[in-house]
C-alpha cells in the first residue's frame, strides 16, 4: 500500500506545482529572451520537487493498485475488470465462452 500512497502524493504534488512549472517551462522554451534569464528559470525549475513532474505519476488501478494493465479510461486493472465483470458488476459485460 506505500506504492500507492507514494502515487497519491505525487498526484497532489503535481497538482499544487504545475502553473509555477508551466509558466517556468514557457519562459525556457522562449528563444526570445536573454540567456541568462532562460538559465535562471531553469535553475528555479530544478529546485522544485521532483515528484512535482507529472511525468512521475503512475496509472495505477483504483480497487487493486496494480501499476500494469491499467485501462486509462476506466483506470482499473484487466485482473479487476474481468472480476467485475464475472460478478456482474459491469452492465453489458459477460463472461466469453467459445
């Protein structure tokens, strides 16, 4: 379960920091400005915390926590989609049999 909460936190930290990173990542990207200023943005983006990068959040399942074989859109695992699945819990979803 610490896997889990460890993701839960990094949500809320990338939450809370993306504006600053934005606006930091828009000042870097801009040719426009002076070097220096684009390096004193890029010093600033370093000092945020690195679990502040939305890169580092995990798609993990919202019953089991299981990091792999996660739906996007419905962000539960396959293993926790077949269950429901097989418990009736989905409408329109029934067991295959061939």
């Amino acid at each position: 379960m610490s896997a889990i909460n460890k993701n839960n936190k990094r949500i809320k930290l990338s939450d809370k920091f993306y504006k600053k990173r934005m606006k930091l990542k828009k000042i870097i990207m801009d040719k426009k400005l002076s070097l220096e200023e684009r390096f004193k943005a890029q010093q600033k983006l370093s000092k945020l915390p690195r679990n502040s990068a939305k890169v580092r959040v995990m798609n993990r399942c919202q019953i089991t926590g299981r990091p792999h074989g996660v739906y996007r859109k419905l962000k539960i695992s396959r293993i926790a989609l077949r269950q429901l699945g097989l418990e009736g819990k989905i409408p329109g979803m029934v067991k295959s049999s061939w």
